[in-house]
C-alpha cells in the first residue's frame, strides 16, 4: 500500500499553553510541595529566580520591619555558600543560573527586631524549589532500503555516516540510534530491510530573546529540515545509477516523540517539561513516571537515572532510601528481626 513520503504520526497530543518562567507547581508527581509554609517554585534550567522569605499575603506587617534579619539554610539546616544564591537586604533570595541540583527545601528564618519581647521572636518558613527542563524532541524515520549489494553491517555503517556527516552537519540534530527492524522479499524476490533511522533536537537554554515556546519551536523546525536533508539525499541515491542506497521512498515515514533525558520524567499536565525525580527515585531516559530505588539502594540527590548501592553488608528496610544514612546492616533486616524487635518492645514498654 502506497503511503505519503512525508505523513507524520505524532505521539501524544501537545495542548498549548502559556507559561511564564516563575510558576507554581501543582500536579501530582511533585505533589511534595510544603503548601501552607512558604512558598512552592518551579523554574527552568538556567533561568535566575527570587525566593520570597516572608509569603505577603499570609504573614503580619510586623515581621516586615525595618531591622529584621534573614538567615537563608538548606533543608539540612546548611549555610547557603555558592556563589550563585545572592541574599538580599529585603531578606529574599536570588539564585542565578539555576541547576537542576539546586532543587529541594531552602529555610529561610526570621529574627524579629520588636524590642518589647524578650528574645525576640523567629520564624522559619520552607520553601520548595523544583528546577525543570524542556522536554525534547526526537524524529525516528523508517525506510525500507534494497539489501542486493550490501550486508547489514555496511549498510548501517553508510546510514550513520550519511546521518552524521549530511543530515546533522548544520546542528539541525544530533545522530540517533539506527537498527533494522526487519527483513522479508520484495515482489522481485529481493531482500529488503526497514530501517529505523533516529535523530534528535540538539538541547537549547531559553532566555530574555526566545522563551520556552520560542526554544521549542527552533529544536522542532531544525528537525523538520534535518528530516527534509534525509528525505533529499535518499532521492538523489535512488535516482542516481551510482548511488550505493536504494531507499523506497513510498515506505518513508517519521514519528514526532517528546523525550526526557534520564533522572527526569513528563509530567501529563505539563506536558512539555520534563521535571526530575525527587530523591528515592530514578528513571530510565523517556519514562513517564520515575520508580523507587530497590531495597538495598539510596538516592540522595535530585534528576538522577541510577541509585547507588549500599556498601557491602549493608542494605535499606524499604525501597525508595533518601540517604546512605537508611542502609543498614543485613542482620538488622528481615521480618524475623522486626518479630523480635517487636517481642522485646512487648515486654519492655
């Protein structure tokens, strides 16, 4: 059956919306958000931001006086030192050049300078911040090719220099993964292969010049012209009588897919971002969802696509560990060892 050269099916359905770099998160995979003790962000890589420490339409005039100090922590109760977060005389905090590993809970606490109490007064609020990326963009062409003159091996050998050397030179795209998806006889009792050709958007910063849309709009348009390279130089072969691949050019056909690199993960709601896994996950490149760490694994950090194994010994009572602190050893585990624990706090209160 005859099918249009260029007919794209595209996987999942893209609604747009309208976004400004700021936002607040509200979905169910970054449902961990401290609502209700200061604030909740949301930002893009690379972009600079400004953490209120004092949430103005909750707080009382009276912690916004003149002469109040502001103490700026990690959830761990760590002094904020990079030289990137930039505490502010009005008690906010400016963090420039956001990274990815800068996701997680900042404290900010307030020392009071009312002078009728004795101390004076702290109050510490916690705000969460969630660094994202832009979701990708990858084509994934499949052609069936002639196999009369070439094996297997050459014939992926000459697509990954065609991919590399014409289709990607200008950075439209950056080479993908090519493989054969399978092989039968033509009409002409031929052997012919389809080939699986994938090439994604080289990844772009967005900024003042061009904002999220603007970004995905380049990464996409710089693949539809790497796939229009692709197309051009499959014809010019199979019309050419020198040419070494014969691609049939009514089997030429693309799919649009929206990637995450590894450690991140789509987020339905927002679906055009990629938001990491929370410490205790991880995730394999392009999940929809990221998974506990197994029993035996911790992950302390933010966007990260492994867990690291416990030392030797050692291993975790459950899955999902946020820290090496939660390994513990081997025959302090096990539904025999919470028997007797459970026996000796019977007897012992």
């Amino acid at each position: 059956m005859l099918r249009n050269p260029l007919r794209r099916r595209y996987v999942g359905q893209v609604r747009t919306f309208c976004c400004s770099i700021l936002i607040v998160v509200l979905v169910a995979s970054v449902d961990a958000f401290i609502v209700g003790k200061g604030g909740n962000y949301a930002v893009l890589r690379g972009s600079s931001l400004r953490l209120s420490c004092l949430p103005k339409e909750t707080e009382p005039q009276e912690l916004r006086e003149a002469g109040n100090s502001y103490n700026w922590t990690d959830q761990a109760g760590r002094e904020l030192i990079d030289a990137r977060f930039i505490k502010l005389d009005s008690g906010d905090l400016e963090i420039v050049n956001a990274h990815v590993g800068d996701s997680g809970i900042y404290k900010c606490t307030v020392q009071s300078s009312a002078k009728a109490v004795s101390p004076p007064p702290k109050k510490v609020y916690e705000h969460k911040l969630i660094v994202y990326e832009l979701s990708g963009h990858k084509f994934v062409t499949t052609v069936f090719i002639d196999m009369s003159k070439y094996s297997k091996e050459v014939m992926l050998s000459m697509l990954r220099d065609l991919l590399a050397i014409r289709v990607c030179a200008q950075d439209f795209c950056s080479p993908g993964h090519i493989r054969v998806v399978k092989c039968e006889l033509s009409e002409t009792k031929q052997e012919v292969c389809q080939f699986s050709i994938a090439y994604e958007a080289i990844s772009q910063l967005a900024d003042e010049r061009c904002d999220e849309e603007c970004v995905r709009a380049k990464m996409f348009d710089g693949l539809k012209k790497a796939e229009k390279i692709l197309q051009t130089e499959f014809m010019k072969m199979y019309e050419n009588p020198l040419g070494r691949i014969k691609a049939d050019m009514k089997t030429f056909d693309t799919h649009h897919l929206i990637t995450c690199r590894g450690g991140f993960h789509l987020v339905k709601s927002h679906y055009k971002r990629c938001f990491p896994c929370l410490p205790g996950y991880y995730s394999e490149p392009n999940s929809i969802n990221c998974s506990l760490c197994n029993i035996g694994y911790y992950q302390e950090h933010y966007g990260k696509h492994e867990c690291d194994k416990c030392d030797e010994d050692k291993t975790t009572e459950t899955m999902g560990a946020k820290s090496k602190d939660e390994c513990v050893s081997q025959a302090n585990t096990g539904i025999f060892n919470t028997f007797r624990k459970g026996i000796v706090a019977l007897f012992t209160g």
